[in-house]
C-alpha cells in the first residue's frame, strides 16, 4: 500500500448535495487507488446522491402536504 499525503484546504461546511457532486466527481476520474479502494469511493458516492434523492424527494412532498 502507498502512503498519501495531503493538507486541508477548507473546512468551510458545504451542503450534502455539494459533497455528493465532490465525491462523485473524484470517484468517477483515476485517482490510482486500487480497485478494492475504487469501490468503496463509487460506493460512497452513490450513498451521498440516493441521500440527496431522498432529502429532496422529502421535501417536495411535504411542500404537497402545505
């Protein structure tokens, strides 16, 4: 396994949708992880966007209910 390295850059809060795109996004180009590290990123990702689904599918039907 190699070792990474990285400082932070922000740690200004974003909404869930933005994180979603974010680790969608670096999920989705070669990273030169391996394949096990991949699946997990992919993973995550679609964790992120079936929560966004959920969140804004909530709120539009509670704008029905009003």
């Amino acid at each position: 396994m190699r070792k990474i390295s990285g400082q932070l850059i922000s740690s200004k809060p974003v909404t869930l949708s933005r994180a979603a795109k974010l680790i969608s996004r670096f999920a989705a180009v070669e990273n030169g992880s391996s394949a096990t590290v991949s699946l997990y990123l992919k993973r995550t990702a679609d964790a992120f966007n079936n929560s966004v689904q959920t969140k804004e599918e909530k709120k539009k039907k509670n704008k029905r209910k009003d």
